[in-house]
C-alpha cells in the first residue's frame, strides 16, 4: 500500500513518520483492496488553539472507488485515529455488502441432489 502524506503545518509534518506507520497498522487487513491511501493534516483555525485538527484520509479502492473520511479534534493523534477507525469501519461494510451472501437453502439443495 502506498501512502501519501501531506501538511502544511509544522506540528503536523512532524508526525509524517507516525501517521504513516498508523494508516498501515489500521489499515493492514485491507491492504489487498487499498493499494493507495492518502492523509492530510490541516489546522482549521491556526495558532487560536481549539478543536482545530483536521485530519482527511483517503482511500482508492478497486471494489469502493474512493472513500474520504475527515475528523476534528484538540490534537493531530486523535484526529488520525478517528478518522482511520471510521474508514476501516465505512471500508468492511462497504466490501462485505459487495460479497454475494450465501443462500442456506440453496446450499443444502445442492448437497441433497
């Protein structure tokens, strides 16, 4: 999985090693179906302080096409949690309803015959 990273502020960049590292530990029993990701930290309100973190993750998929998920919060970690729990959570959903269900009915039919 490849993994793109990008931020314009300072605090933000610093954490480059760390959101990578997490967006392949969240993301590692999706790899076969995410072969690109993409994180971006911005600070929506600048030096004022608050919950002002953004963090945006996205995702390109084959199956899904491409899933954006963004989070607010008071720190850089917390909002690139958020948003990867969100993703994987929005991710298994959107792959399993892709999956043909299995019919038990017509399982046993076809053992029977």
């Amino acid at each position: 999985m490849e993994v793109t990273f990008e931020s314009r502020d300072e605090d933000g960049a610093r954490l480059r090693d760390l959101a990578v590292q997490r967006v392949r530990f969240a993301l590692r029993r999706l790899t076969a179906f995410v072969p690109h990701a993409k994180v971006r930290f911005s600070d929506v309100n600048g030096p004022r302080g608050g919950v002002d973190k953004r963090c945006l993750v996205e995702l390109t998929t084959d199956k899904a096409g491409t899933v954006v998920i963004a989070s607010l919060a008071s720190d850089w970690r917390t909002a690139l949690d958020r948003s990867l729990s969100r993703a994987s959570r929005l991710l298994t959903r959107t792959l399993q309803r892709t999956q043909k269900p299995v019919r038990k009915r017509a399982a046993r039919w076809a053992l029977e015959s």
